[in-house]
C-alpha cells in the first residue's frame, strides 16, 4: 500500500473514531473541563503516609514540627484544586449522588457551578481532612500495632509501617474514608483505586474500619461498601465481603444506599479465600472463619465455621490412579 492509500485509510478510521466520539457523548469530558489529577493524587498518598507516620516516608531535617507543617500546606495545595474538579464532574454528571448537602447545592441541571462558592466549599472540606488527622493517626497507630502483635514474622512495627501491603491500603482507606464521609465525590473511589494498583487490596471508602484491623498479606481481599468492621479483626488473603445479588430500582439500574455487605463485630478472624456475603450478615464478636467457607448467614459470637474437610489419600508414586 503507497503513502497515498495508508493516508486515505488513516483518514476513514480518525473519521470513524470522532463520529463515535460525538455519539457517544457519555464517554468523553469537553475542552477545558476539570478532572481529578491521578499524579496529584498519589502525590496526596504520599502526604497522607508523611502525615500518619511523620519520619517514615520522608526526611526530617527541621524536626516534626516544621515537617508537619510543611506536609499540611502541601496537602492543601494538592487536593483543593482536585476536590473542585471533583465537584465540577459531579456536576455534569445526571447520575451523580448522593453528594454532600452543601456540594448538590452548589450546581443544578439548569445552573454551572458555582465557582466561587465551590471552591470556598473545596477548602472548607480539606481543612476538615486536615482536622481530622489527629484521629486517623490514632486508627492507623492501633493498626500498625495490631499487624506486629497478630504476626509472627514482623519483626517490628517499624517493619509493618515501611512493608506491609494491608497498611499501605489502610492508610489511604482512612483519609479516603473521611474524604466520603464530608460527602467528597469521586475522589474518595479514586484514591481507593490507587492503593487497590499497589496492593491488590480492594477497599470500597465507604467501609466503615474499626481501630486494630491486620489485613494479612492482603492479595485479593474485597471489602464492600457497606462493609462494618469492629476492632482487632484480621483478614487473610482472598477474603470478600461482598454482596449476595444486586437489587434494582423501578428504572432497571442498580438500587443505590442500602446495606449490601455483612457486618464482622469485634476481633473476628477470616482466614484465606473466605467469601462472606449480605447486608444482613452479621459475623458475632470472637468468631473464626476458615479458609475456603462461602458464608450467606449469621453467626452468633464466639464460633468458629468450618466447611468440609478436604479428604485426602495417599498413594506410592508407582501406585495407578
């Protein structure tokens, strides 16, 4: 094929790739819209883990209070422009909630967003994540201290804080979660999906996390959005707490807002590749679920739940099948 045909032949599939484009209105933001920054966001992990663990992830050369200080201004910076993009396809979007109050109130289907306001909103929002770290320090020192405590091969905290996958998923999980509780669109699920890249922990933001959680290895555990979890819980690799079915609204999407993930009470302990699912589960205080165990149902405290055990037969290597 001459330069001239490859022309021509380029020129029908841009042609077909922007009538697409046009047509599919849904699956494309126009000139000059905002979007969330995945590089400003993992610049915000970054800070979240200076600012949880201060001297872990960063040099201190000034000391902790000159650190700290720095860490907020830089967080602020970071993440207000992104809570206002956030809030701007939000805004665009129909299907957009449920949002904050105060943020739905910002734009309607007939009005923009309200630019000045928004970003008023935006900086009032972060600074309640800045308030707020105090406390998520002390979840995520509970949960540091509870991953050395439960395992053996840790052989510090220090070690837990620098390696281990569950806590990197923890700490994005608590100020991701914070971010959803002041109503935050989309950042929160985006955050969420950065440290689910890095670790292969999949944890909805709207889990609500009690302190002490040990997340073990981590590979391929699921946590739900309705998902609650007391303290000192430990869950292995594998796990899901998922829902049992998606039930629909009268207009034959997903019905949103209601409790689709089981509950584990305090110091419940899940063991790999276990699958517990419903909103109506509730795994008491104490119990044990081993490995392997498709759970649909309650279990009252202080048991343990096993499935059938594997039989096993053992032959010479001579011996046929």
């Amino acid at each position: 094929m001459n330069q001239a045909n490859k022309g021509n032949e380029i020129g029908k599939f841009v042609a077909a790739i922007e009538a697409s484009v046009e047509s599919l209105s849904a699956s494309r933001r126009t000139r000059g819209s905002l979007v969330p920054q995945s590089t400003a966001l993992e610049l915000a992990i970054q800070l979240f883990r200076s600012l949880a663990f201060p001297g872990f992830f960063t040099a201190q050369p000034s000391g902790v209070s000159a650190s700290v200080e720095h860490n907020v201004e830089q967080l602020v910076r970071c993440l207000v422009p992104q809570v206002l993009a956030a809030m701007h396809v939000a805004g665009s979007c129909a299907q957009a909630k449920p949002l904050g109050n105060q943020i739905a109130a910002l734009h309607s289907a007939a009005m923009p967003l309200d630019e000045k306001a928004a970003a008023t909103q935006a900086t009032l929002l972060v600074a309640k994540l800045v308030a707020a770290i105090p406390s998520i320090r002390e979840l995520l020192s509970a949960d540091a201290a509870a991953a050395f405590d439960g395992d053996p091969a840790a052989q510090s905290v220090d070690e837990v804080i620098l390696c281990y996958p569950g806590m990197h998923a923890l700490i994005v999980h608590r100020f991701a979660h914070e971010l959803h509780g002041f109503g935050a669109p989309l950042l929160p699920r985006m955050l969420a999906e950065l440290a689910h890249r890095t670790t292969g922990i999949d944890i909805h933001p709207g889990a609500t996390i009690g302190a002490g959680l040990f997340i073990d290895h981590g590979t391929g555990v699921v946590i739900g959005q309705t998902t609650v979890i007391g303290k000192r819980c430990k869950i292995y690799q594998g796990v899901t707490l998922g829902a049992k079915s998606i039930e629909q609204d009268e207009s034959g999407r997903a019905r949103k807002n209601y409790k689709r993930h089981p509950t584990l009470e305090d110091r419940v302990t899940v063991y790999a590749g276990a699958t517990i699912l419903g909103g109506d589960t509730v795994i008491g205080a104490g119990c044990v679920i081993a490995g392997g165990v498709f759970l649909t149902e309650s279990v009252p405290a202080e048991h343990m739940v096993h499935g059938p055990r594997a039989e096993i037969t053992l032959r010479s290597k001579g011996d046929a099948l």
